[in-house]
C-alpha cells in the first residue's frame, strides 16, 4: 500500500527583497519509506505507518511542527485531507512544509 501526499513548500526571505516562493507536488510512499529532502544529502520525513484513512509520518529534529510547542516525540498521524505544517527552526530562509494526505492506494 503507498500514500499519496501532497507536499506545499512556503519558502520566505529573511533578506531583502523578501520574496516568497510556494511548490507544491504530489508523491506517493511507501510504508518505511523517507521523503522530502533536506537539501544536505537528507530527508525531512518517514512515513512510518499506514492506518485507516491516516498515517503516522516522523519528522527530522530540524523541522517543528506548527502549533504544537515542544513535542514529546517527532512523530504524529495525519489524516485524510487534513494538513499538517512544519517549518524549519535553523536555516538562512523561512521554510514551512504542509503535508496533506490525498488518498491511500
């Protein structure tokens, strides 16, 4: 079984002229498998487990997710059409990743 995941990228200038740029992509992964790449020969996520109309997707100690002040443990599940952010807490830019799960085939 893969999920399907939409990935939307919010990257915002510290600098000027303070620009920001948005991507969004659509994967599929596997159970086990890591994605998104960190840009230093890494990966932001791993998709854990796939459940019921959900998964459990773990994220890398540079990221944190939005909303939630010092997490217990990196991992959380997502559901079906609902999005969870995650922004990066060290880098020369402003960077947030949603991730959405679109469906499980």
């Amino acid at each position: 079984m893969k999920a399907v995941i939409e990935i939307k990228e919010l990257k915002q200038d510290w600098n000027p002229p303070f620009q920001k740029k948005t991507e969004l992509k659509e994967i599929e992964v596997q159970e086990g498998s890591m994605f998104e790449s960190n840009g230093n020969g890494g990966n932001i996520f791993r998709l854990v487990k796939i459940g019921k109309d959900r998964v459990l997707v773990e994220y890398d100690a540079g990221y944190t997710n939005k909303g939630h002040v010092h997490p217990t443990n990196r991992q959380l599940w997502i559901e079906k059409n609902e999005a969870e952010s995650f922004s990066m807490l060290w880098g020369n830019d402003g960077v947030t990743k949603t991730l959405t799960l679109k469906n499980l085939i």
